[in-house]
C-alpha cells in the first residue's frame, strides 16, 4: 500500500486510487507508486479488470509543477525515463482497464488516462496537455499515445495550444469513450471493468497484446501477431470451455476458469 496510492480488490475489478490531496499532483512518489500498483495489479490473478480513479474531485491535474522547476537536464534525463516507465506500467496491464476521469485530467494525468483502455468521463470534466505552456511537451506518452487515439492533426491541436478540453468535445473526437454525470463515473466505470470479471482472461489478454503491438508495425506483421496469439489459445482450458458450452448450450453461457 502507497501514501498516495493504493490498489484494492472487489468482485474482480481491481481499483487503482489516486489520492494526494488537492490535485493528484503526479510528483516522483505518486509515479513509482502508481508503477507499484500496476505491477501488482498485474501479477495478481484475482484482479481480471481494472479501474484507475482521482476520487470524486479530480483525476489528476498533472505532474508535480514545483518539484521539476528546479530540475536540470542531467535531473530530467534521468527521470524521464521513469516517468515514462511508470505509466506505462499502466497502459501494459495485461487485463481490460478503465480510467474514471473526475474533474481535471491534466497533463500527466491525461497522459495516465491515455494508459487505459477505455475512458468514461464526468459531463464537466477537462482534459488537456498544457505542457506548452510550460515551455515542454508532453513527456510521459502524450505525443504518441494521444496521437494514435485521436489522429495527428488533432493531438497536435491540442498539445500545440495547451487548451482544455470539455467532455463533450473529448466524446466527439474520440478521446473519451463515454459521459456521464459526475456522480455516476465511478460506479459507471467499475459496470465497465465487471463484465469481464468472469471473462476468459488468457483470451483478453490476448486481444489486448494482439491490438496493442499490432498499432505500432505494418498490417502483414500485425496479422502474424494475431496469428500467433490466436492459435496460443487452443492450448487453454478456457477454449475447451468456451466451444463445448457454445456447441451444447449456445453463445455467452461458458464459465470461464481463466487458464
């Protein structure tokens, strides 16, 4: 268990919670932190999916502004890489992950959001990379992963003027997946997560490296990704389990054991 940040467990959805009153800032703690309980969300297996939430205030505002103003080069080259390494912690979960956006979602909290799966948004939440305005960029996968969700052109939009942007734009170009009221986030993120509590896990870890490694080469190497991944999978139980529940019972009824 972090100071700042923890992981707990229910019904299978396990919930990585940010919680460094005000804003979530992310300073150098709250980052190996949150790697800390990625790792353990992953290596856990009573964890099937998981939610990463700010609470009800705010999901992250973003880096620790204070703590970097007097960093170096030499300071910042060596911790851009475990700044980038802690979220993408995140976003290498082997299992359906989904971020609760609060309030602000803000630089590094953006980028943290861009990690996930999925994202489900409170109807006034902001979301943005104002690092411009700071004289940098974004420096923990904003400008790829960003850029890859919702094109180039756009990204560049809102990474070169720093602007926030509402939850209804954030729906329309992609960048969120779905609005609702702020009171309802949480609760709406976790439904998400839970559908695949009782999922076939080697199964969705599969589509989910399959996706993921296929995004970054050409579509010849992507499909032997799929190719490969696809046929790993007649070596589970949940297979067996999923094609003879299919053939004597029909479509959705498996248990699935997650082996």
């Amino acid at each position: 268990m972090g100071e700042f940040v923890n992981l707990t467990v229910s019904d299978g959805v396990g919930t990585i919670r940010l919680d460094r009153p005000k804003m979530n800032a992310l300073n150098v703690q709250v980052q190996d932190e949150i790697r800390a309980a990625a790792d353990e969300a992953t290596a856990n297996d009573d964890v099937r999916a998981v939610v990463v939430y700010g609470g009800e205030r705010v999901f992250a505002a973003g880096a620790d502004i204070k703590e970097m103003a007097d960093m170096s080069y030499a300071d910042m080259v060596k911790r851009s890489g475990p700044l980038q390494a802690a979220l993408s912690a995140v976003a290498t979960i082997p299992k359906p992950t989904v971020a609760a956006i609060t309030g602000y979602a803000l630089g590094g909290g953006c980028e943290l959001a861009l990690c996930t799966d999925y994202r489900i948004a409170a109807e006034d939440a902001k979301l943005g990379q104002p690092e411009i305005l700071l004289g940098v960029i974004p420096g923990a996968g904003g400008t790829q992963r960003l850029s890859r969700l919702i094109g180039p052109s756009k990204a560049k939009d809102i990474i070169y003027t720093g602007r926030f942007v509402d939850a209804a734009e954030a729906l329309r170009i992609g960048l969120v997946d779905k609005v609702v009221p702020a009171a309802e986030v949480y609760d709406a993120a976790v439904a998400w997560a839970a559908q695949f509590s009782k999922g076939a896990a080697l199964a969705l870890r599969a589509a989910k490296e399959s996706i993921d490694a296929g995004l970054g080469v050409d579509l010849a190497t992507g499909l032997e990704i799929e190719r490969q991944q696809f046929a790993a999978l007649f070596a589970t139980e949940d297979r067996t389990i999923g094609m003879k529940s299919f053939v004597e019972n029909g479509p959705g009824k498996a248990e699935f054991k997650g082996q």
